[in-house]
C-alpha cells in the first residue's frame, strides 16, 4: 500500500525499528520516521547528516581514506555488518509471508528481469534460457536462507559517514524477506563500486568483503553459503535490471558517452559474476 508516494509497510517497519534502536545503545545512527509528507523540509528531517561513501573511498589508499572520511573501508564494512546483524535479530510483530510466496515472488521478478534482456538483444537466447533455467531449480529445490526484516537496499551509498560512526539510510524498501539478500546486496555493490575502474582491487575488496561476512557470521552464527549463493545470483539479476533501464539510452554528449561507458563495464561485469557462479557460459558484447 502506498500513501503519497511512500510504502505504508515499510514506513510501519521503520517506525517500528526506529523505537527498537532509541531504546537500545547501537552504535549506528537511523532516520527519525516523522510523517508521509513529502515536503523537502520534513523529508530532510528523516535523513541523518553524513559523507555518502564514494567510489574514491575504496580506490585511494586506507591512510587517505581515513583522513578523507575519518574511517578505513575495512572499519566501515564491519559496522555496516554489525548492524545488519542488529536488524536481522530483530523480534518484532508483524504479518510474515509464507517461504513459498517469497520465494515465487522472486522468481517471477528474476524471469521477467531475463525477459526483458532478451528483447533488448543483451544477451543470446541460450545465455537467456541458461539464467532461467538456474532460476527455475532455485524455485523447486534452492535455498534462501533464514527470513527476517531486512533493509531492502543495502548498498554502500546508504551508509553514512558521520563522527566516526554510521549512518543509515533509505528505508523505503524495508520488508519481511530472506536475510541474506541484504549480504549479498551489500557484497556485490562493493565489488561492483571497486571495480568500475581498471585498477588492480580484487584482493582488497575480497578482503573487505571477508571482514564484513566475518564480523557478521560473529554475531548471527555461520551462514549458509549455499543459500548465499542463492542470494547473491538474485542481487546480480536485480542489478542488471538498473543497469538494462540505463542501457537503451543514446548518448549525445561527452558526459553521457562517459556514463554509458561505465554502464557497459557494469553490465560486463555483472556477466563476468555470473559466468562465476558456473550460470552462464557465453556472452554476447553489444
């Protein structure tokens, strides 16, 4: 249900995990829920004051980073991961959908995603029917994962910078769903974010990416990697979606050649971590 333009049950969630974390002493700050108004002022209200996380903070060096942002990348993963697991061990109540909804509301999202790539001549038939052969044996016999709340969008620009601490934002997808989305959301952005440029990162963002499993395995117990998988394969198919919604746009200036050769390289990317999971054995190059 939406009331001008903001989901009721994710502002119902928010309010809700907003009074969890007042009570509490966590050590990350949220956006205080006032009202469905969406005049800038009361909406600027709702939103900690920060330093978004740029692409810079995990090109430069960790000396840099942290003078630049008061925070090394390896710091800031793992606050980010303590309070996922804060969020996930959330008891609150709430009208929980079924395994096999959640599931099939999933699948139906990642076909349509395939689809859609298909008739914009992205991908090849048989790269197409590949994915969505994976996605159908998700459906019958993957595992997901545990359920809970979960932030919904979970990337490393809705964490904030502030004092030396966090800030999260972007509630507006908060919803009852498989936890491990919010990890595998979280994982692939700094992958995706650290790789748009070709500079030899792979070992410090594998680095990163251990310490922020690891801290959060530390305080939820050992995650099932199998369901990880599962997870991480939906974060990529969803982020191919924004990136085939960027896709069709025609440049006509130096700033839009600019951007659309980085939407490529994302879009490359997001096929190269595909072909990674053993899903898909072909790429077709526009």
């Amino acid at each position: 249900m939406v009331e001008h333009g903001v989901n009721l049950e994710a502002y119902t969630l928010l309010r809700k995990i907003f009074s969890k974390w007042k009570d509490s002493s966590a050590p990350f700050l949220l956006p205080r829920p006032l009202s469905y108004k969406e005049s800038t002022a009361t909406l600027e209200r709702t939103w900690i004051k920060g330093k978004p996380v740029s692409v810079l903070y995990f090109l430069m060096p960790e000396p840099l980073s942290r003078i630049a942002y008061s925070m090394e990348p390896s710091i800031f993963v793992e606050k980010s991961a303590e309070f996922l697991a804060w969020l996930h061990n959330l008891e609150v109540k709430f009208n929980n959908p079924s395994l096999k909804a959640l599931r099939e509301g999933h699948v139906n999202k990642m076909q349509t995603i395939v689809d859609d790539c298909l008739k914009r001549q992205l991908i090849k038939r048989d790269v197409a029917e590949g994915i969505k052969s994976e996605v159908d044996r998700l459906f019958r016999h993957g595992e997901w994962g545990p359920v809970s709340i979960i932030h919904g969008d979970f990337k490393t620009q809705n964490v904030l910078i502030t004092e030396k601490n966090i800030a999260i934002i972007d509630f507006d997808t908060t919803r009852y769903d498989f936890s491990y989305l919010d990890l595998a959301r979280f994982a692939y952005n700094i992958k995706l974010r650290s790789n748009k440029y070709p500079l030899p990162l792979e070992n410090r963002v594998e680095h990163w990416n251990f310490i922020f499993l690891r801290k959060y395995e530390e305080l939820c117990g050992n995650a099932n990697r199998t369901a990880l998988k599962t997870c991480y394969f939906r974060a990529l198919l969803e982020e191919l979606k924004t990136v085939y919604i960027s896709y069709s746009t025609k440049a006509r200036s130096l700033k839009e050649n600019v951007s659309f050769f980085l939407i490529r390289r994302n879009f490359n990317y997001i096929i190269k971590e595909l072909k990674s999971l053993g899903i898909i054995k072909n790429v077709h190059k526009t």
